[in-house]
C-alpha cells in the first residue's frame, strides 16, 4: 500500500507540475494586485479538487458503463501520460498540460482565470484525469486505500497552492530557465512511470487472455 501511495504522489506532482505552473499562473495573472491572485488561486484549486476528488468516485463507474477494463485503461492512460512527458522533457506546452495558443489569448483577455485555464487545463488537465482514473483502477473496493489516496491528492493540491501563492517569489528565484529544468528531469520520471503503467496493463491483459482457456475448460468440466 505505501508504495502504491508514494507512486501517486509522484505521479500527481509530475503531473500537475506545481514549479512548471509558476510562470504559467504569473503570465496569466499579469497586472493583477497581489490579493486577485490569492483569490485566483484559491478557487483554481478548489474548482480543481472538485473535479479530481468527483473522478476519484465516479472514475470506476466511468470505466464499467464504456466496458473498459483495468489493463486495457493502464496501456492507454501510460501512453497518455508518456505523451505528456514528452512535452515536458522538451519544454513544450502542448493541449495535455497547458492551454493551446487560442486559448491562452483568451485567457489573456479575462478578467478571472481561476477556472479557466488554471483549474481546467492546467491543475486538473487530461493528464492528472488520467492519474486519478488509474489511482481509481489501482485500488480496487478497499476504502482504506481510496481514503489514503484522496489525501495524497490533497496534499498535492495543497503543494500546488503553495507554489501559485509564492509564484512571483520563485519565479524571481529560478526563472523560465529553471523552472523548465525543474519540468524536464520531472517529465523524465513521468515517462519511466508511464511505461510502467503500460507494461503492467499488458501483463494483467496477457494474463487476462491466458487465463480465459482454463476458465473455459474448468466450466465445461463441471458441466
């Protein structure tokens, strides 16, 4: 259990990226006294926890209602995630972790950026919807877990606060340069966690489709 706990905040933080939204959230926020931005910030995140926490428990239903299955969601979602990497090793901003080019200027153009794009795409984007998806395949019916894992996420929700509070302040720090450092050696972790994701979706499937004979056999012999 607590390794499967200290592989989701990992993959939360990579994710979400709390450094990488610093310079993100300052652009945004621009020419906005200190106070908008701490109220920015605290409904971003909010609105963010909102959707994250409603995947965690509707997540699993989401998955039964389109027939998909654990391993087949893991294959996907690691490739997904292995995607995002991509776009973090090269320190591009790409529609999985940032908003497009249309949708920056728009953002650019609004008074309030609290929901969008900073809850939505930028906290709870495709790629921290899939983690939660994948936290939700990974624990199965035990509550002992899923209660664990919602205060992961809340704890990475709060990191993520704490770095939009103080992002002029660590912006001023590292700069674009290092926050892109900080965003590239995390998007390397991310991929090697993404391919494990992926391989151990094609394990339980191939053990899926190799169990399904014997299931076979055994139920024709008790018929």
């Amino acid at each position: 259990m607590l390794e499967l706990l200290i592989n989701t905040f990992v993959m939360l933080v990579v994710v979400i990226d709390p450094i990488g939204l610093v310079p993100i959230f300052a652009a945004i926020t621009q020419g906005e006294s200190a106070t908008t931005r701490r109220h920015m910030a605290l409904r971003g995140i909010s609105i963010a926890a909102i959707i994250l926490i409603t995947f965690v428990f509707v997540g699993d239903g989401i998955l039964r209602v389109l027939g998909v299955s654990v391993p087949a969601f893991q294959i996907a979602g690691g490739a997904l995630l292995f995607l995002l990497a991509v776009d973090m090793v090269l320190a591009r901003h790409s529609g999985l972790r940032a908003p497009t080019e249309r949708e920056h200027q728009e953002a650019m153009h609004k008074k309030d950026v609290s929901v969008f794009p900073l809850a939505f795409p930028l906290i709870a984007g495709p790629g921290a919807l899939t983690t939660v998806l994948l936290m939700v395949g990974n624990r199965g019916d035990n509550r002992v877990v899923l209660m664990a894992e919602l205060a992961v996420l809340m704890a990475v929700l709060l990191l993520t606060l704490v770095t939009l509070l103080t992002a002029t302040r660590i912006l001023r720090i590292l700069g674009e340069t290092g926050t892109n450092v900080v965003s590239r050696l995390l998007g390397v972790i991310l991929a090697a966690l993404a391919v494990q994701y992926m391989l151990d979706g094609l394990q339980a499937g191939l053990f899926m489709v190799g169990s399904e004979p014997a299931f076979e056999a055994s139920r024709e012999s008790t018929i």
